[in-house]
C-alpha cells in the first residue's frame, strides 16, 4: 500500500522538482518538510484522537500552521496546548542515529542512562560507542505497569554507589518488547522524578501508531507530547520513525521533537553525518500530509498486525506457553522458560539455538535485553506473512511437543525426530493457497 502511494506521479515531482532537493540547507531539515512533520505530529500524536466520521485528506501541499488550530481535519484540540512549532522538529538517519546523537550532546562518557527492562537490545550500543554512556536496567516490581518512582528511586542508589552521574531516562512507550501501553501517570511521574534530578527524559514512541487492541478493550495509547500538554521544556526528548508504523526501515528517517533550542543547534552540526537526503525529506513529507493515505494505512496495518497476533498466541495458548498480553508493537513477549534444559542464560541460549537450527525461527532472547529470568523471549510476527507464521508457529509447536516428551536436553538433541520439523504446517499452506 505504501508502495503504491510512493509511485504517484505527484511524489515524484515534489521531491525533485523543487531546487532545494539539490541544494545544501540546515541539517536539521528543510523547513517545509519540518512544517509538514509539525503538522503531522500534531494531529496524531498532540490532538485527541477524532471520532470515526469518515477520512480528511490534505492535499499535498504545506498547510499554514496557522490555519491548524481549527478542527476542519475533524481533531479536537487541547486548549491548553499550543502548537507545535517546526522550528523545534529535527530528521535523522534512524531513531538509533539520534539516540546516539542526543546522548553525545548531552553527556559525558561514563555517564549513566537509565532504561526500563527488559529493553530493545540495540539501545546498549546506541548509547555506548560514540557517546560512551553506561546503561543501567531498571528493574521494576511489575514491568508491565512500568517504572513508579521507587523502582527509579532504587536503581538511582545504585548508580550513586557505584560514583556514577544519571544523565538521560530513556522509556519507550508502547514498550519494546513487552507490547504494553504506559499509562498517561506512569510517564508523567517518571518525567517528574527525573526533573527533580535534573535528568533528561527521552522517550522513544517507534511503535505508538500501531496499537492494535482496541479502544474498547483499553488499547489506548497517550504520547509523552499529550500527556505533557506540550510543555516539554528543555528537558524531555520525543523521538518517532518510520521504520515501524510504516514498516519502512529502508527510508532511515527519524524524528526528534525537542524544545531545547541549544541541543538542536549543536545537532545541527553534528547531523552531517547522519542526516536525511532532502529528496526524502520531501517524499515524507507528501505522505505524512496525505490524510486520507494514512488513515487508511495504519487502519490496514492495525488490522493486520491483529490477525497475525491472533495467529501467534492463539498457537501459544494451545501449547500451554504464558505470554505477556500486547496491546501494541510487532511482538509478543513469550515466557519459555519451563523449557530450557537449565535455569541459565546458558540454557536460554540452548533452546534458542535448538529453535534457530531446527526450526528455522530467530526469536530475541531476554538476556540481550537484559531481563533478569532465564528463558523469556521477543517473538516478532510481523516481518512474514500470515500463512508463514502460521508455518513457523507449527513448527514451533511440534518441537515444544518434542522437549516435553524427551527426558533429557541430551536425547533431545540425540533425536532423529528433527527432519520432521520443517514438514510441518505445510499442509496448511497448501489447503490455504487453493483459497486465494
């Protein structure tokens, strides 16, 4: 669907016929595609959501943001917000480029980030090989309710301890990988706890357009940027990509919300290095201006993202494996851990490895994302089509089937029961390509 959006005639011709495609300009971005994004940023993530009334298109063309502040795109305001302002709007190569950028503006090497665990593993080397922070995990009593002040409160004595500076909260919200939503109080008291330290929150909101429990189930999601009625201040940092609302993780354009004019200017030098080509800027900016387009999309990919994560715990039910329930995100966090040979990450990484050979399925371990029980796992149903997920999560089932049946890790392995593997769900991939 994005692909076709992007092979309109229109696109093309806003991104290369305008001379500032090829010209050098500031690279924080060019000033109509930061409009479009302040646009955009407004209607879904600052405004309250509007009420099912049928689809409004902008066409692609900047609109003032002083023709914003009604409803005609059929948003409700909040009248204590003002707008937000594109002079405050940043583009990087990835929301990992900026994570990386913000913390080397921001701190010294050896400073300390603190992040909710378990986390996205990738985020340890965002945050230590250029700006050599030191990450420490957060550990919280219920991690799907999300970090309260006395989790933050203990974590902040042992990093005190140990002689170290916090410098940056990092929340992802909806979580990675849990697929849980922080209620609009969790993050507002984090935010509060680390401004009365003088600490920076940056909070990464990748996955906040794809919620896909319904509101009437309570799959509400408040972005940092409502939630604080866009009074960010000098102090908290939004970030938001294309890469997984979009599935678009080729295009390696990022957004970085921030009112902190000293910390854009410094990234406006440094984003030589890791900034976005102005023709893209200008494609993104044709699409995130096209209302019409993306309510259909994301109305489309939520609807999809929910049959597959029906497939997947559906099949996880079936076999008696916990999980925790998302309500956003292209995963489940899955809990195997009454199936490793030990109670280790050692044993953890035997059960992966078993599943990866096997199998043929690559799922994230929790110790590379610094979960302190052995055996949980990241599953991610979104990168294949249905009928291969439904293919992987047989064949998932039928080696479950095999550790339980085996005494030991070492007849497991011994077993001659593994060529069978790949066979299954097969059957169900041919009974369902006749259908279509």
């Amino acid at each position: 669907m994005l692909a076709s959006r992007l092979m309109h005639q229109s696109t093309a011709m806003t991104a290369f016929s305008d001379s500032s495609s090829y010209c050098y300009g500031s690279f924080l971005g060019l000033p109509s595609a930061r409009e479009a994004t302040a646009y955009f940023l407004q209607k879904r993530f600052l405004m309250k959501p509007p009420q099912p009334s049928g689809m409004h298109r902008v066409d692609s063309m900047i609109v003032p943001l002083t023709s914003l502040s009604t409803c005609e795109s059929g948003c409700q305001f909040n009248h204590d917000a003002s707008l937000i302002n594109p002079e405050h709007i940043a583009f990087g190569a990835g929301v990992n480029s900026l994570i990386s950028q913000i913390l080397y503006i921001l701190a010294q090497p050896g400073d300390v980030v603190l992040i909710p665990a378990p986390f996205y593993a990738t985020f340890e080397y965002d945050a230590r090989t250029i700006a050599g922070c030191v990450i420490y995990p957060v550990y919280m009593n219920d991690p799907t309710v999300g970090p309260t002040k006395q989790d933050l409160d203990r974590v902040a004595r042992i990093v005190e301890n140990h002689g170290r500076r916090i410098r940056v909260l990092l929340l992802t919200n909806p979580n990675d990988p849990l697929g849980v939503i922080y209620k609009p109080k969790v993050m507002q008291n984090a935010v509060e706890w680390a401004r009365a330290r003088n600490i920076h929150t940056i909070v990464d909101e990748i996955y906040a357009l794809s919620v896909h429990k319904p509101p009437q189930l309570g799959g509400q999601f408040q972005s940092i940027i409502r939630v604080l009625e866009n009074h960010l201040d000098n102090n908290v940092h939004f970030l938001w990509g294309l890469s997984k609302d979009f599935g678009a993780t080729g295009f390696r354009f990022a957004i970085l919300y921030t009112q902190n004019m000293p910390l854009l200017r410094s990234l406006a030098n440094l984003n030589i290095f890791a900034g976005v080509p102005n023709p893209m800027q200008m494609i993104v900016a044709d699409i995130l201006l096209d209302d019409m387009f993306v309510d259909a999309f994301l109305e489309q990919s939520r609807s999809q993202l929910l049959s597959s994560y029906f497939i997947c715990t559906h099949k996880l039910e079936e076999m008696v494996i916990p999980y925790i329930p998302a309500e956003a995100g292209l995963f489940v966090y899955v809990d195997f851990s009454s199936l490793i040979p030990e109670q280790t990450f050692e044993g953890e990484m035997k059960f992966a490895s078993l599943i990866q050979k096997v199998a043929r399925i690559v799922m994230t371990p929790g110790h590379s994302q610094k979960d302190c029980k052995p055996g949980m796992f990241r599953l991610c149903y979104a990168w294949v089509s249905p009928q291969v997920l439904t293919i992987a999560m047989e064949r998932l089932s039928y080696i479950i089937l095999q550790i339980r049946r085996n005494r030991s890790w070492d007849d497991l392995v011994a077993g001659n029961w593994k060529n069978e593997v790949t066979k299954c769900g097969t059957h169900l991939s041919r009974r369902r390509s006749k259908l279509y």
